[in-house]
C-alpha cells in the first residue's frame, strides 16, 4: 500500500492538468465532509480547512522547481 500512496503522489506532482487536480481535491473533499476528520483536534482541521480555502483562490505556494 505504501508503493502506490508513494506512486499516486509522484503522479500527482508530475502532472499539469488542472482537471487532475481538481478531481483529486474533490474526492477528499468529499470524504473530509464525511468523515468529519473526527480524531483530529478542532485546530488542526480549521487550519486544514483554511489551507484549502487559500490554494483554491490562488494562494498557495507552488513546490515546483
């Protein structure tokens, strides 16, 4: 299991496809809103939350060289 996390993440950063990307932030999305995160402390999942809020209006921090 941890090869493909490891090969799913590589995949997920070679890629340049917005639709890719998008699919891929919907689907957690889908299963934070399910899940509720609820073993991890109410700062941590605010913190999370507003990361995500950041990066879809455009200000996040690209890790790309």
């Amino acid at each position: 299991m941890q090869a493909e996390k490891i090969e799913l993440a590589k995949r997920l950063l070679d890629t340049e496809d917005e639709k890719i990307i998008d699919a891929v932030k919907s689907i957690f999305r889908n299963f934070d809103d399910s899940n509720e995160w609820s073993d991890l402390p109410e700062k941590v999942i605010l913190d999370v939350k507003e990361s995500l809020k950041q990066i879809e209006l455009g200000q996040g921090i690209s890790h790309t060289f």
